[in-house]
C-alpha cells in the first residue's frame, strides 16, 4: 500500500511513503549498547560477558585470580616516574578519575611502584600503559609451556568460520590474588 501526495498537477510527484516505512518509523531503534541486538542465539546465554554496563566493574575475586610470585629474595621494584608532556598529563589525569570512579584502582602508599607511560593508538588519542619490567623481571616465571604457533596453525587447518570477539575492559577482568595487589602499583 503507497499513499502518494501531489502538487496541483500529477507530472509533480512529491514524496511516495508506504505502510511499512511508517511502521518503521514508528518502532524504536534497537538500543546499539544493548548486546543482545548483535549476539547470534547461541550465545545469548552470554549476553553479559559482552555487556558495557558489566565491564564497568571488577568481577568478584575467586580461586583462579592472578598470583604474582617474586623470587626469593628479592624486592618488589620502586621505579621513578617518567617525564610526561600536558597532552600525557591530561591523559593521566583523565584515566585516573576514570578509573577510580569505577572502582578499578584506589589511592595505595605501596612500597612497590611501577612507572606509567602513554602509546599513541593509530587512530588517535593515547593508550595508557604501566610498565612492569622490573616487576616481570623477579617473578618466578610459569613453566606450563604455551604451544608453538606452527602447532596451532596446524589445529586450524580445513577449518571453514574463524571468529575474533573483543572483550571490553579486557584488562581488568584478571583479579590480582587477594593481598598482591601492592604489587601492581603504579606512580601519578
């Protein structure tokens, strides 16, 4: 069904609109932060893992949070700050309210600390990082061995649907072990 309007004469056809562009018009827009709009059925039982709203948030602390174990006898590293520019320290400024509004971070007197530092992201803006180097340099590495890139390639073969999903706020869904938190300080 069309409705059509005309000027005086009908060689002026002005506008033609049909019953579905009205309803259309007339439903909402599916909310785009809502995940369940862009989710395939099977993994609607997963909306949450995806949602926005959760990623604002820390998950709860269980049994297979991060341990971070030094060597024996050493220190946890006190690194000084490095210089920043008024872009970086805008930046920083920035993350950090950010990030202690929802509850990501917190004020710490941590005799370890770690400096910061700032990446320029390819699009634009910085990416703000903590370099754990000296940190990562007296930890008693994991010695479950990852699997060689060749062998996992191999795994994929005549495989037909590969997917890629981007977890929000990816960084701090790993719970640091209950007590080792100092560790992972940082200087402002």
């Amino acid at each position: 069904m069309s409705a059509c309007c005309a000027y005086a004469q009908k060689s002026y056809h002005l506008f033609t609109i049909t019953v579905k562009d009205i309803e259309a018009a007339l439903n909402p827009v599916p909310d785009e932060e809502d995940p369940m709009t862009k989710l395939l059925p099977e993994f609607q039982d997963f909306a949450n893992v995806f949602s926005p709203k959760e990623a604002e948030c820390l998950p709860p602390h269980c049994p297979y949070d991060h341990d971070i174990k030094l060597q024996d006898g050493k220190v946890p590293p006190f690194r000084p700050l490095y210089p920043m520019s008024q872009e970086e320290l805008k930046a920083l400024k920035d993350w950090i309210e950010e990030n202690l509004r929802k509850g990501f971070i917190h004020p710490s007197s941590s005799p370890a600390v770690s400096p910061v530092l700032f990446v320029k992201k390819p699009g634009g803006g910085l990416q703000f990082c903590v370099n754990y180097h000296a940190l990562n340099a007296i930890t008693v590495k994991d010695c479950y061995p990852l699997p060689l890139t060749k062998e996992t390639l191999n795994n994929l073969k005549g495989m037909k649907y590969f997917t890629k999903i981007d977890i929000i706020s990816a960084f701090n869904n790993l719970r640091i072990k209950k007590g080792l938190e100092y560790l992972t300080a940082f200087h402002t």
